[in-house]
C-alpha cells in the first residue's frame, strides 16, 4: 500500500475518535455517512510530504489548512506545522482568529512546546483559550476548547495557581449556550482543575 495512504487513512481514523471524558476511555462518533470528498483528499495528499521534516514553504502551505472543516486534514496540516522550529510559528498560533484554526494552532504549541517554555507559554496559552468565543462555536469546537484546557495543566503543567484561577473562572461561569455533552465535559473539566497542582 502507497505509504502517503496509508498515512491519511490512519489520520481519518482518528478523526473518528470523539473528544474523551477526563479520565475515561475514548468515545467513538458515530460512523461518517460518506467518504472523504475529493478535495480533503487532494489537501492531505498535498500536505504528507511535510510530514516529520524541516521545510521552508510548510507554514505557508500547512497553515490555511488548519481551519479545514475535515478533521483529518486539520491533523495533516497540524503535524507539519509542529515539525518546523518552534520559534517560527509560535507567535502565529497565538495571534491566530479563525475558530478551528486557533484551536489547532494552539494545539499545536502544547504538543510541539519545549519543557523549558512551559512556565513562559501557559499563561499566554489560557489567555488565548479566554478570547475563543467559545460560546459561539460548534460542540466539535467547544469540545476541543475543553481538551485544550486540559491539555495545558498535563502537558506543560504544573501551571500558576493565577493560571489555575483563570481557567476556574472562565469555566465555572461560562454564559450559555453550551451543547448537552460539552456541559458534562465542563462539570469534569472543573473537577480536574480543582485538584490540579501549582508550581
């Protein structure tokens, strides 16, 4: 099997697995009804070659796909990204608008941040997570806000009891609407952060 397939049919699998409850095992979505459409499969073709590799014309390339409405093409376009050096695009993710594309741009900075920036990118991190918008974004993306917050405390925690605060805040009082399910990963979400660590 052509190795560039094989890549963007594992990627497609993923994208199948729904946004975990804190602490239990993957949920999977429901089946998609139809294959990926032609376009989505012509952007993840375009985007393999950056896989794992230093390349002056990825972030260019890469970046427009982030706000894909195909979550396999965003998980291309956001593995080429985070192989370029963290410096060349960090201040982007943070700067980004677009409602997938920051989720993944700060996706990314968690998954590609060097252990020594931790400490320095948390605090920008949970500011950027306040100005989402998140009340006026889709389950997929409120969900998605939900594991970022997450990710931040497991990843590159343990974060400032301000930062811890922060989150708390934004959480515990976040205005209506949020989806039936995105309700119960928040009621999940404040219970981890409560008895999440400080440094």
């Amino acid at each position: 099997m052509n190795r560039n397939l094989r890549v963007v049919q594992v990627l497609s699998a993923l994208c199948l697995v729904a946004v975990p409850a804190f602490g239990a095992d993957p949920v999977k979505a429901p089946p998609t009804k139809s294959p990926p459409d032609a376009a989505a499969q012509a952007a993840q073709q375009k985007l393999i070659p950056f896989q794992g590799k230093v390349d002056a014309q990825a972030l260019d390339v890469a970046w427009p796909y982030l706000d894909s409405s195909d979550c396999a093409v965003r998980e291309v376009a956001r593995a080429a990204i985070e192989a370029q050096p963290f410096d060349s695009w960090k201040q982007r993710a943070l700067e980004e608008k677009k409602p997938w594309a920051s989720l993944e741009a700060l996706r990314a900075l968690i998954e590609a941040c060097p252990k020594s920036e931790a400490a320095t990118l948390s605090p920008h991190l949970c500011e950027q997570i306040t100005t989402l918008g998140i009340e006026q974004m889709s389950e997929a993306q409120q969900l998605a806000a939900l594991q970022l917050t997450r990710s931040i405390f497991t990843r590159l925690g343990p974060v400032s009891a301000d930062e811890r605060t922060q989150m708390l805040d934004l959480w515990s009082h976040f205005p209506e609407p949020l989806t039936g399910r995105a309700k119960a990963e928040v009621t999940r979400l404040i219970a981890f952060i409560d008895k999440a660590p400080t440094r």
